[in-house]
C-alpha cells in the first residue's frame, strides 16, 4: 500500500518501500494510496473474484482514484489458507476470504462467515450494524491484527455434489467430503470425514477420487467450476449455510493509517457491494441452475427426511460445543444467539402478515435456498414466486424458512399415529413442513407461549425484563435462572434474553438442567421466601402449584403464542368416520385443563392415557358436546 506524503506513519511506509520488506506499511506510489489486497479464490472467478473487482473499482471511483485497490487471485502472492497471516503481517493490506477458514485460530470467526441453521444474508447483516456483531468482530479481529469489514454475501448455497446418490444417512458412512467449518463438523457425526480444499483445488479432487462430494457454493459458481462433469447428484438445502458472508481484512496498521475519508470509503463501498452481491448471486444462481438441469442432465434432490432430522438434532450441539471452546466464542455465541432470537420472533410475525392482495401470501421474509418441485420441506405460504422465470416450470424456487432444531415425524410416517399437536407456526411448524402438505389442521386445542414468570405477589414495580436490569431491583432476586436442556425454545429464548437486557451486568446467568432442576429452583426459593424468576411455558403444571406473573418482554424474545394445532394425515381421514373427525375438530382444551394434565401426568404419576381417561370422566358433558356431529354427519 502507498500513503501520501502528508500522512502519519510516512516514515514507515517508506522505510517498507525502500526495503521491500511485508511490513504493514505501503509501497509509494505517484497520486494516492495502493492496497494490495491478497484473495481465497481465483482471480475474476464468478462472484467471488468479480465482486473484489468491483468492490476495487467502487473505491477507486469513490476517492477519485485517490485510493486504489490491486486484486491478486489465490497462489500469486500466498496461499488461499495463508491469506490471513499475511496481511496481518503485512505481506499484503487487505484479504477477500471466508472467515470460516479461520475457525483454527479461533472457532469465534465462523459466526462471521456461516453457521448452521444459522442467520440469513439481510439477518446477518442486521447484527453486525445493529446487534453489536461488529463491534465484537474488531474486538476479535484486532486480536489476529486485522480489522474485518463484510464486503459480500452469497446467499443461501446448495447441499453440495456426489458421486452417488445420498438415500439416507446410512450412504454417509465413510465418505470423504469437503464440508469446511461447522457444517463439516455436522457431518462428521453422521460418519463422513470432512476435509477443507481450496476452490480452485475442488475439480481435480472430485474428478480424481481425492473426496467423494463437496459443496462449493451455489449453481453459478458451481457452474463455472464444473462440478457437473464430475458428479451429477445435487443436493439441496445447504442448511450448513443459510447465507454465507466474505470478508475483506485490512491489515490494522494500515487501517489506522488511513484518514477517516479513505476508511469511510472503503466501508461504504463494503456495505454496497454487500448488497449488490447479494442481488447478482439471487438473479444468476436461478439462470446457472437451469443451465445444469435442463443442459448437462444433473440431477436434483433433497435431503433425505433422516438426514435433515438428525442435523437438526445435530446443529445446536455441535454450535454450543464450538462455542465453548475460547472466550471470545463463547461471547460472539451469546450475541448471534440474541440476534437469532430476534429474528425468529420477527420471522413468525412477517412470515404471516398479508399482502395487499389478499388472495396472495407474503412474501418470504428469510430467503434461505432453492428448493425443487419435488415434495417441499417448506410451507407454501413462504414461498417467493417468479411465474416469469423459466424455472417455474422445471425446479427450484425460493422459499423461507424458519430456523429448524429437532424434528419429530410422527404424522409422517406409515404408523397406526394418524393424528398429533404441533405448536403452530412457531415451534413446531418447521418440524412438519418436510410433509405439510400431507397434512390437514382439525382444531386448535390451546394455545402455547413462552415466559420468563416470577411470583405473582413480587413487588408490583417489577413489570418487565427490562425491569431486572435495574440494580436496585435485581439486589432483590436470586441471579441463577435455572433453565431446562440447551437445546429447548425457551433455553435459547433465556440465553438471548441475559445478553439483549444487559442482565450478566447485575449477576443473572442462565444455567440448563433438566425440566425438574428448573421447577425445582423455584420452589425451593418460593419456600425461601426469596425472589426467583422461572424460564417456562404455559401450559405446564407449576402454574397450578402457585401463582406466576409473565414478565413483559419489550423486545419480543420470548416469541409469539403459538395454536397448539390437532393434525391428522390427509390419508387417514377417510379411516374415520365423519362424525369421529366431526368430533375431532370440536376439541378445545385450553391452557388451564392442559397444565392440570401436566400436572397429573408430573406430579401425580400417571400414564398420559390414565390422565387422560380421569379427565374425561370428570367432564363428560363437555367430551359429549364435542361429539355431537354436525348435520349430515353420521
């Protein structure tokens, strides 16, 4: 990099010129400043080497040529693996590369590239601007002496290429893939070996036997690398990345070296060329993945129902166990998770606001990755059309789609279990969305939702989470919130709400445990006379051992109420009779008959059946008026 004359940290500059040395300093240079900026990735490869270029150019015209950016393609001056160590020792000024390939020097880094299940390209974006991800990301970049700016996002990608078609979990066993980063991880469990390869090594690797699939990215930069010649089984989704950001680090003497025009310049242009990537990756994946269908014979599919289950399963472990392994991590985790909760409330809301055309859907408010025709994992009412575009009528679309974890399929399958409750849309909706259309909603039997409770009689100032951050009020609280396990709704919900409301500043932390660790915690403190606050969920028995308030939640944590929705399979409906689904769909229970099912079933020991069996001889009235059938039902 060159500086102008009238800058601070001449002298050192020069000293780097006139030495030739990979100080973090720029070479002169006539009229302005040159950043060398070092990529993963082959020189004007699709997307990613194009977009450096017009990330360069932006700058260029931006400071009047003033500022200048020379891109170099992976192995001309380094390593795309090296990238990293050399700008932060000034071997170059600036990178254009995944954080993920990071994850060695810090697991941290990946939650500034991808992560399972993880945030989109606008919800990422979101979080570093407004949830306080960059402040975290110049914490963890000043510590590898970069300074990271987002400078591109791919979008949602594909689940990658094989040899052979993947029918199950089982067809994993032992083969060798390039999955980098937590999704490989993932894999791992499943019984692959994951391995990391740079972009311009992946051809000759499949095409040699070296692994036995990959996934890159998505179909254009798939396309242009020529995967289809290789493998013709392409998968979809790529769960392991809802939308990928690329990075650009600047070598942090170089940064701090710049004026403050020069750094405005090149964040701006970063934020723009962000977008605008973002934009081109949405419009030529569409076109490339009708070339490799309709053109070269590859074949579609989606993931195996087994599959997706058990990384869903899978995810959130593999997550917290990697969070866990530095500090830093263990910090940016904690963030991500509160933006991730955020997103999911918001997602719900947006996911079910009509358009101005009430005979349309809105749009999808996530965009996450192109599905086909085939039997879709995700609800139609998410669904982004483009009746214009050629691929409407031969495959994959966008769709959105909440953040899955754990699915059960119960509905799904050919047992004698024809009929089930979901949480609906929150919850549950996206355990049943691989199937959704195979089911139809008989009746909504209560209604579900998620609270941080605390004794009805507390003092009638505490009103709200808020609330809790207040030091003369959280003096009144006992600080450990006990939770039940990681993975649970209401322990991701509880984590996020520690870190939105500022509560570890007054002690509160939140612990996991098991369902009788949590309601245990607070009647031993209700026993103490001393005041706790329970992470729970109505119905559920402890509000009929004693009397909870629900804390207000302002920023909407805690998530919506969900229907407790009755399902059937649509095949089965014509094993019942019309007045049985008649009665069916006149099942209302509500919350409080719920929690006393729960309580009978939690406390009193009972087997759900035998619970079940003393409720309705206690109400038969009311059972009798649900199977009253509707005229010309018989």
């Amino acid at each position: 990099m060159t500086h102008k004359l009238t800058r601070r940290g001449f002298a050192k500059a020069s000293l780097a010129s006139g030495l030739g040395a990979g100080l973090a300093s720029p070479a002169l240079a006539e009229g302005g400043t040159e950043l060398k900026m070092l990529m993963c990735w082959p020189k004007n490869f699709p997307g990613l080497g194009t977009s450096a270029e017009r990330f360069a150019e932006r700058v260029s015209v931006a400071s009047e040529g003033k500022l200048r950016i020379k891109v170099y393609g992976a192995g001309e001056i380094v390593a795309p693996f090296e990238v990293l160590d050399a700008v932060a020792s000034g071997a170059g000024d600036m990178s254009h590369d995944t954080n993920y390939y990071w994850y060695g020097k810090d697991p941290a880094f990946v939650y500034f590239a991808t992560v399972p299940f993880g945030l989109t390209a606008d919800e990422h974006f979101t979080w570093l601007k407004f949830g306080g991800g960059q402040e975290l990301w110049d914490r963890l970049g000043a510590q590898h002496g970069v300074k990271p700016l987002a400078v591109l996002n791919t979008g949602a990608q594909m689940g990658g290429w094989f040899k052979d078609e993947i029918k199950s979990a089982a067809d994993l066993q032992g083969l060798r893939l390039r999955y980098p980063g937590l999704g490989g991880q993932m894999l791992a469990k499943l019984g692959a070996t994951p391995t990391n390869i740079p972009g311009g090594e992946l051809f000759t690797a499949l095409q040699s036997g070296t692994i036995d699939g990959l996934e890159w990215i998505a179909p254009w930069n798939d396309l242009a690398f020529g995967f289809h010649r290789a493998a013709k089984h392409y998968y979809y989704p790529g769960f392991h990345e809802m939308g990928h950001s690329i990075t650009t680090n600047i070598n942090a003497d170089v940064w701090a070296g710049l004026s403050d025009m020069e750094r405005s310049i090149l964040q701006t242009a970063a934020d723009a060329e962000y977008a605008t990537s973002l934009a081109e990756y949405n419009a030529r994946n569409l076109a490339a993945l009708d070339t490799l269908v309709k053109d070269h014979g590859v074949q579609l599919h989606r993931w195996p129902d087994d599959i997706v289950a058990e990384m869903q399963r899978i995810a959130p472990e593999v997550t917290e166990a990697s969070a866990a392994n530095s500090p830093m991590a263990t910090e940016v985790h904690a963030s991500w998770e509160a933006r991730s909760a955020r997103s999911n409330a918001a997602g719900v809301t947006l996911a079910n606001m009509p358009m101005r055309n009430s005979s349309k859907r809105a749009k999808p408010c996530r965009p996450r990755w192109f599905l086909g025709k085939s039997p879709c994992p995700f609800t139609a009412r998410q669904q982004r059309l483009w009746p214009n575009s050629s691929l409407s009528s031969v495959m994959p679309l966008y769709f959105a789609m909440p953040r899955m974890r754990r699915s059960t399929h119960c509905c799904k399958t050919e047992r004698s279990i024809w009929v089930c409750s979901a949480w609906l849309p929150a919850s549950h909706g996206t355990y049943i969305q691989p199937f959704e259309d195979q089911l139809e909603k008989l009746a909504v039997i209560y209604t579900p939702y998620c609270i941080w409770g605390i004794p009805a009689d507390a003092p009638t100032a505490i009103q709200s989470v808020a609330d809790l951050a207040k030091p003369e009020i959280a003096a009144q609280f006992r600080k450990r919130i006990q939770g039940i396990n990681p993975g649970a709704g209401i322990s991701r919900f509880s984590r996020a709400m520690i870190t939105e409301y500022g509560l570890a500043a007054q002690g509160f932390h939140f612990e996991n445990g098991t369902l009788q660790d949590c309601t245990g915690a607070y009647l031993d403190a209700e026993n103490e006379n001393e005041l706790a606050i329970v992470p729970l969920w109505h119905p559920q028995w402890l509000h009929t051992e004693t009397k909870l308030r629900a804390l207000a939640d302002p920023k909407a944590l805690l998530g919506g109420q969900d229907d407790a929705t009755l399902v059937i399979r649509k095949d089965a409906t014509g094993k019942l009779s019309p007045a049985a689904l008649a009665m069916l769909r006149g099942i209302h229970l509500g919350n409080d008959i719920v929690s006393h099912l729960d309580r009978d079933i939690c406390i009193g020991h009972l087997t759900p059946q035998d619970a079940a069996k003393q409720w309705i001889a206690k109400n038969r009235t009311l059972c009798n008026s649900w199977m009253e059938a509707p005229d010309g039902a018989a």
